[in-house]
C-alpha cells in the first residue's frame, strides 16, 4: 500500500473514531429519546456537511414508520410539513418501508417510484442525492436515517462515506436502545404511581359522590309526591336540574371506577355492545352545536363487539367531544364512520375532525400515562385508560393524523 493509501486510511480511521466519539457524548449528554434524537441529527449535520438529514422510526404498535425530527442547514425542524408527511404503513411500497424490510443502505440520485411524490415535488427533491441507512438493533432495523447534498455541491456519495454513516447509525442504535430501556423503566415506574394514585382517587371519589344520585332521587319524588304543583314552570325546572344531577353523579361514579383499570378490565369478560348504539349515545351526549355538521357513516348489519358497553360509550364520548373543542371557535364537520375490517374479526371506527389539530410534539405522548394535554385541550389521562381496554380485548386506539386542517383517530374493536 502506497504511502496516500495508507494516508486516506487513516484518514477514514479518525473520522470514524470522531463519530464514536460523538455518539458517546450524545449517550452520556441525555437519555430522553426525542432529545437524543435531536443530538444524532446535529451530530450527523457537524460531522457529515449534510445540507439535510431526518431521523425515522418504527412504531411496532401502529405498524407504521414516521419521520421524527429533521435538520435542514444546521436548523433543527424548518419544514414541520414534511415531517407530517413521512408517515407511512409499513406494508405500504415506499423507499423507508422497503430499508426498513432490506435492513440494505441506498443511495439515489434521481426519481425513484418508492418515493413520495408530494414531498419530492415540494421540496424540490431533484437536487439532491441522498443516502438511506438502516439504524439497526440486532440484526432488526428499528428506524433509518436519511441524508442528503445538493448535486451542484457535492454529486457523490462514496463507499467510505457510507460506512461511515453505517458505523454512525450502528452507535446510535445502542444509544436509543439504551434509552429506550431507560424510557421502559420510568413509564413502568409512572404506570404503577398512577394506578396507585387512580385507585385511591376512586375510592374517595365513590364515598363523596355516592350519596348524591340517591339524594336527587328522594328530592325529586319529595316534589312529585308531596303535593307539590307539578306543573309550576319553577317546579318543573327543579325537576328537571334534580334529574341532570342524578345522571351527572352517575357519571362521576362511573367515571371513579374507571379509574380503578384493573377492575373495569376484569368486568369487561364476556361483555358486548352495540357500536351504532354506544356512538349514538354518546353523541346525544357530547350535545355537538348547531354549526357542527355531523356525517355518520355506518356500515350496515354490524356486529357486536366485546366490550362492555358503557365503556365502549365513553371512550366513544371522549373522542367526540375532545374533536367538539377542538372546532369550538368555528363551525366544522365531525365524521364517523364505522365498518368491518378487512379481516372480519374487528370493527373499525374512526372519528374525525376539522378543528385546530394536536400539536406535533403532544402527538408524540397521547397515549403516555400521566400526560395532560389540557393546555391544548387534550384528553389527559383518557387515552391512556382507552387504550389499556381496548389493547387488554383485542382491539386498540390510534391517531391517525393531526395538524391544522384536523385531527382523525381510528379504534379497532374485536368481535
């Protein structure tokens, strides 16, 4: 080997002890995944000259991968709507699924049919040549990182460069499993306290609210039966309010044990509902303004499901009336469509808005025990407790999409 052979290996060694060097200071600097996430994209964007770099995932529970957080000229998420876009189902033929499927790097300097044509043609995707590389945990790629130059800048992309993003991608796998690990560990420690906290609540909830229902109910019979006139216009409306408060203490009660999940999973077995009718009732419940256009499409002849059903109404409730407010300040649509899976074991329900969306860094943590979104009005704890349910059946809850033009969930429920 000639002495510049022997000078461009060393010169390769140091830029890879450099990215080594680089991954062990991002391990050590934070074990917050979106954090970490955000450190590996700056580190790939001061080490590679990348004029862009994203970092996707895989979502085992929603079967899909989605682009996480990208860098754009050393800018940590410019383009929000092109992070929106990459999301993809993984049985769906796209350049990510098919290097998460290969576990193979790539490299592409024009059109190539995989990609998605909305964000080629926004973005101007033409001037780029990009890389695709796997992140890999045990053989199994969990995400993938893809970066790219401008060809008037740079028009290649050799093999010693690549190896160098494959060692890169390769460290910062070990340092996502590490946190993910530790994620693992405190969401288990969070789940725990929250049970802990839920059932507590619950029984102290049931003792303060459990006289009420029976206290409405003697108080209006005291008017209807003590000689009261029934037809009085105050008589009536005090009627009326006891009978509200009675329903609303009922609420409160179940609403109490249903923070107790053990217990509301337990009474679930061998239960089932009707869907038409628990979404029925729970939008008479929801009671959506008039300047709401509510479009239901509902397949015909569907088939219980198992659930009990007043679970199955209020999961149903909360997703409508958290879509309500978020039209509360313009006339909107809501649309409900419900209709066998393609399977036929489940049925498939989704709710969809067009209101303000979630914000993309609350979508992230939806499903989180202990997470409320109030400030946005979320659904704190909610979606939490729904999905628990729905996953202990069978079933599930998931969002679909969300930003500015709305928000859509879709719920899987086994028959």
């Amino acid at each position: 080997m000639d002495i510049e052979s022997q000078q461009s290996e060393l010169d390769i060694t140091r830029s890879k002890l450099t990215a080594l060097q680089e991954i062990t200071r991002i391990i050590t600097s934070t074990l917050d995944i979106d954090s970490m996430l955000v450190e590996i994209l700056k580190s790939l964007s001061t080490l590679f000259k990348f004029e862009f770099s994203t970092l996707s995932l895989v979502d085992e529970d929603t079967r899909t991968i989605s682009t996480k957080h990208g860098i754009w000229a050393g800018k940590i998420d410019k383009y929000p709507e092109w992070i929106r876009l990459a999301k993809y189902p993984l049985d769906r033929r796209d350049i990510q699924t098919d290097i998460i499927q290969k576990g193979q790097s790539e490299i592409i300097d024009t059109w190539d049919d995989r990609f998605n044509k909305e964000i080629w043609d926004k973005y101007d995707h033409q001037q780029y040549i990009r890389i695709f590389v796997p992140i890999k945990i045990k053989g199994k790629a969990i995400g993938l990182i893809e970066s790219g130059y401008k060809k008037v800048e740079k028009s290649t992309i050799d093999s010693n460069e690549a190896g160098l993003l494959e060692t890169f991608a390769s460290d910062a796998a070990i340092a996502l499993e590490n946190a993910a690990q530790i994620e693992y560990r405190k969401e288990a420690e969070k789940n725990a306290l929250l049970h802990n906290i839920a059932n507590h609540l619950a029984h102290r909830f049931k003792n303060a609210a459990g006289s009420i229902p029976s206290a409405a109910r003697e108080a209006r019979r005291t008017l209807l039966e003590g000689g009261f006139d029934s037809s009085n216009p105050y008589i009536q409306r005090t009627i009326e309010a006891l009978e509200m408060i009675e329903e609303d203490a009922m609420d409160l009660m179940k609403t109490a044990e249903s923070l107790n999940l053990p217990y509301k999973l337990s009474s679930a077995t061998g239960k089932s509902a009707d869907v038409k009718e628990a979404l029925n009732t729970a939008l008479i419940k929801a009671k959506p303004r008039n300047d709401i256009d509510v479009v239901k499409n509902l397949a015909k002849d569907l088939p219980t499901v198992k659930i009990d059903f007043e679970d199955l109404k209020d999961i149903f409730y909360n997703v409508i009336k958290n879509s309500l407010e978020a039209m509360d300040n313009k006339a909107g649509e809501l649309t409900i469509d419900a209709k066998l899976s393609s399977t036929a074991n489940s049925v498939l329900v989704t709710i969809a808005d067009n209101g303000s969306g979630i914000p993309y860094a609350i979508q992230e943590k939806l499903f989180k025990a202990i997470q409320s979104t109030k400030a946005e009005k979320g659904m704190g704890v909610f979606l939490y407790n729904a999905r628990e349910i729905l996953r202990a059946l069978g079933g599930n809850i998931e969002l679909v999409e969300s930003d500015d033009r709305g928000t859509k969930f879709r719920m899987s429920l086994p028959i």
